[in-house]
C-alpha cells in the first residue's frame, strides 16, 4: 500500500533553515509527480511547491519562491523540502502528498520563533 512518511521539522528561529524529508513507498515512484502543502489552523490548506516524477521540473508558490526548494531521490525514494530563511509566518503544519491523489503524509509541525 501507498505509504509517505515524513520526517524533520521542530522548532527554529526566524532566519534559520530547516529541511523536511518524506519516504515514499508502495508506489513507482519516480513516474509521480510530488508536492508539499502547509496548513495553519483555520485556514485552508496551501500548495507550496511541486516537484515532477523526474526531477527536472518545480513549481513553487509565490509565499516561498526563493526561499524553499523541494528536491527529490528517486533511488532512495525520497522527496524533500529544504526552508531557507524562514520566518514566523512559515509556522505551520507541512505535508507531502503524492500530487493530485489520496496519499498524504503524516504532516510535521515547523514552528518559527521571532
């Protein structure tokens, strides 16, 4: 069965980086493209930035263009988000998913301290 397990995360001061890791399994998963999303309470889930089954191709949203970068290894069957000069509006609960499916990962709180 699909399973994503992430890792990573905690508490981190503002300007700091962090880096998220989410295993993947149970899947071909180099042929699937694989996003990161963010929720904070009350609001709605936010896309943050995809990443193609090959690697060759990301998209990222504007409230983090510039500053993470998702990454995957399709030998180690790994995607990750690396978060770069981070700052307390970042603080949120952040997920994997493999893109446009059902399967999401267990999410892992990052929290960012002024």
């Amino acid at each position: 069965q699909v399973q994503l397990v992430q890792s990573g995360g905690g508490l981190v001061q503002a300007g700091r980086s962090l880096r998220l890791a989410c295993a993947a399994s149970g899947f071909q998963f180099s042929s699937h493209s694989m996003s990161w999303y963010r929720e904070v309470p009350g609001e709605e889930r936010e896309l943050l930035a995809t990443i193609s089954g090959d690697g060759g191709s990301t998209n990222y949203a504007d409230s983090v263009k510039g500053r993470f970068i998702i990454s995957r290894d399709n030998v180690k069957n790994m995607v990750y988000l690396q978060l770069n000069s981070l700052k307390p509006s970042d603080t949120a609960m952040y997920y994997c998913r493999l893109t446009g499916g059902v399967y999401w990962g267990q999410g892992t709180q990052v929290t960012v301290s002024s």
